[in-house]
C-alpha cells in the first residue's frame, strides 16, 4: 500500500514537471516571435524585460552601444535591493508608430506605467533577421533629415490629439 502510494506522488511530480518545462518553452517561443517578429511585438517584448529588471534577457537583444546603457542602467536599479523592489514596473503601450529606415527602424510609442503617461522612442536594427534594440543616437543623423522630422512630429501630434479626446 505504501509502494503504490510512494509511486503516486513520484508519478504525480513527474506530471507537474512535464506541464512545468512546456509552459517555459511555450513563453521562450513566444519571446523568441517577438525577436524575429515585427519591430511592434518586438519592442513590448524588449520593454517587458526592463520591466522585471531581466537586463541579461536585453543584452541579449541588444546592440554594444545599448548594452552599455543597459549596463549603467542595471547599475543605478540595483544600487541597493531597496531599490531593487521599488523599481519593477507595469508599462502598457496606448500607441505604437514604426518607421522603418533600411536596417534601422525608429518607433515612437504613448507608454504608461503605475505613475504617468509619456511618449518614448525606440531605435532598432535589424540583424540576421533578428530584431536588436539601439542605443539612442547622441547626435541622430537620422534627425538630420528634415521630411523624416516632420512625420515623426505629425505621429506624436497625432497620438497627443487621441488622448486628449
């Protein structure tokens, strides 16, 4: 009786690690869409890591001008685990706008978190078919371009006039 027992709880562990390792892989395929996917999905996957403070996930899917971003960012969220608790976020995206550019694409988003709603701008590129995220530019050249400017400009007056209704 204790045998069949015994073998209840290991057949019933095995169960739940199973069903436990197909969740894992159902999320990393679905982390993994949204790399090879499009720069939309891409980017809330990206701002999702940031959210829970995976800054490995990020580095992974960035480019070197950005890991060193991400690098001074872990530095500032981990200064002290106080900090480190009052810094995971919830960031909903209101609108997303892509601009592809050859390799590069810029997005402007509406963006809002536990504290406020603010407009943000992601630069991506394109390598290998995979999606990485740039570093903003110091001096972007891509700025430089005057028609480029203005339709960035009329994408956030467009999404500022959406929510002001």
């Amino acid at each position: 009786m204790k045998l069949n027992f015994n073998i209840y709880i290991v057949a019933f562990f095995l169960f739940c690690a199973f069903f436990s390792c197909k969740k894992n892989e159902r999320v990393e395929e679905n982390q993994e869409e949204a790399v090879m996917g499009s720069p939309e999905n891409f980017i809330q996957q990206y701002q999702q890591w940031l959210d829970i403070n995976d800054f490995e996930k990020a580095e992974g899917h960035a480019t070197e001008e950005e890991k060193l971003r991400l690098n001074d960012l872990k530095k500032f969220v981990f200064k002290t685990q106080e900090t480190l608790d009052s810094s995971l976020l919830k960031t909903s995206f209101l609108a997303i706008n892509c601009l592809p550019k050859g390799e590069h694409t810029i997005c402007v988003c509406k963006m809002k978190d536990q504290f406020e709603i603010y407009d943000n701008t992601f630069y991506l590129k394109k390598s290998s078919g995979k999606w990485l995220m740039d570093a903003p530019p110091e001096e972007a050249q891509i700025y430089q371009d005057e028609e480029l400017q203005k339709i960035i400009d009329s994408i956030f007056l467009t999404m500022e006039n959406k929510f002001q209704q």
